[in-house]
C-alpha cells in the first residue's frame, strides 16, 4: 500500500521487515528506492524480485497485465505457442479442482480421507496445498473434462493428468500459482510407483519447478533464509 509523500508514494517494504515506511516509488522517473534495505530499481526489477522471475518472464507477465502483445520472430509460432500454454493451465486448474473436490466430499475418496487421517495432516493443509484424489474410474474423468470443454488431444499435451489412478494428488505450481503439473502418491500395497509424476509438458519442466515455492517465497524473503 502506497501513500502520497509530497512529490513520491511512500509505503512499507515489502522486502524487508519494517514498522516505519521507507520505501519510496517516484511516479516521474518510475523507479522505487527504500531506504531501509537499500532496495530499488524500475518495474521490471520489482516484479523479478517480488515474484521470482528471470527479466523474460517478468516482462512477459507485465505485458500481458497492461495489454500490450509482445513481438516474437515467429508470430504465429510464438502465438500458437502462448494459446497452447494457456490452455493446459486452464485445464490443470480444472484438473486440480475436481480432485481437490473428490477428495473432500465424494464416496469414492473415503479411503483416501482415512490415509490422510493416519498421515494427521490438517484441513488447513489440505486446503492450501489444494490436495486431492484421483479416482480409479478413468472414463468419467475423461468424460468431465470433455464437458468441461477439453479435447483428447489437449489431455495428451497436458500430460494426461485424467490418468491416475487411486492415488492422493499433489497438484504443483510454478511461482505465479499457475498449476503445471501433478504428482500422485499410492494407496495400495504394492501399487507402483510409489509416486508419480506428470511427464514433462510445455508448461511442466521437473529440473525448474520446487514444489511449495509459490506458498513459501514470500516467507523465504522477509527471513532471507530458506530451509
């Protein structure tokens, strides 16, 4: 939150832990300065810094709030590309979403409320992880989702998240919160793999994801540690 401070805004830090406001953003020269942390650049530093992005995804994720469409070498590539991206996101949250609902609410979840139970994980976790449930009915999945709007071939991009089967769902984000991905735990004896994740997709690459990031960065920035 900024107020006006004369000729400049002034709020409190958000990358420092401050009671008294010394963070300074002039509207002229479009730069913010705190004087606390010694913190300061343009906009495309802050939100590399506020939201942990390289200097291409910051600029991506600004274009796209102030409208303006960003102009690659290939175009329709690059726009095929984007469109491409967009819908699996679309599709994950969906994805998630049901889980996340079968998992709380419906019959066929009961044993894995029971696992989760034994695991003596909370409903506070529950809810801020989004876990969920996979069913062992396949089909009606597919079916959902087709009535939700998806294609068989934008399941195939994405990885094919209809096709776990019996497991507890860990959906994964990227740090926007954006879901790429999931990683499904067994429940029975003897199922394999223990754990199983979405193979790698468009939106999903295992070596630049770390599960929790998005619910813990802001915490890891105001301790300036990480555990």
């Amino acid at each position: 939150t900024l107020k006006k401070a004369g000729i400049n805004y002034k709020g409190v830090c958000p990358f420092h832990n401050e009671k008294t406001p010394s963070f300074m953003v002039n509207k002229e020269r479009q730069i913010y300065k705190c004087f606390g942390c010694g913190e300061g650049g343009d906009i495309f530093s802050f939100v590399m810094k506020i939201e942990g992005l390289d200097f291409v995804d910051a600029l991506k994720m600004l274009a796209e709030r102030a409208g303006v469409q960003l102009k690659a070498r290939d175009p329709q590539l690059a726009k095929q590309q984007s469109q491409n991206k967009t819908r699996l996101l679309e599709l994950n949250k969906v994805v998630a979403d049901l889980y996340h609902q079968l998992l709380l609410r419906h019959k066929a979840g009961e044993h894995a409320r029971q696992y989760i139970e034994s695991r003596k994980i909370n409903k506070k976790t529950i809810t801020d992880f989004q876990i969920g449930y996979a069913p062992n009915n396949v089909r009606r999945v597919q079916d959902y989702l087709q009535k939700m709007g998806f294609s068989q071939a934008d399941l195939n991009l994405a990885g094919n998240p209809e096709n776990f089967r019996d497991r507890l769902m860990f959906p994964i984000a990227d740090t926007l919160g954006n879901i790429v991905g999931f990683s499904g735990r067994a429940l029975q004896k003897g199922q394999e793999p223990k754990y199983l994740n979405t193979r790698e997709t468009p939106v999903f690459y295992k070596s630049k994801i770390l599960y929790g990031l998005f619910l813990a960065k802001n915490s890891i920035r105001e301790a300036d540690r990480a555990i």
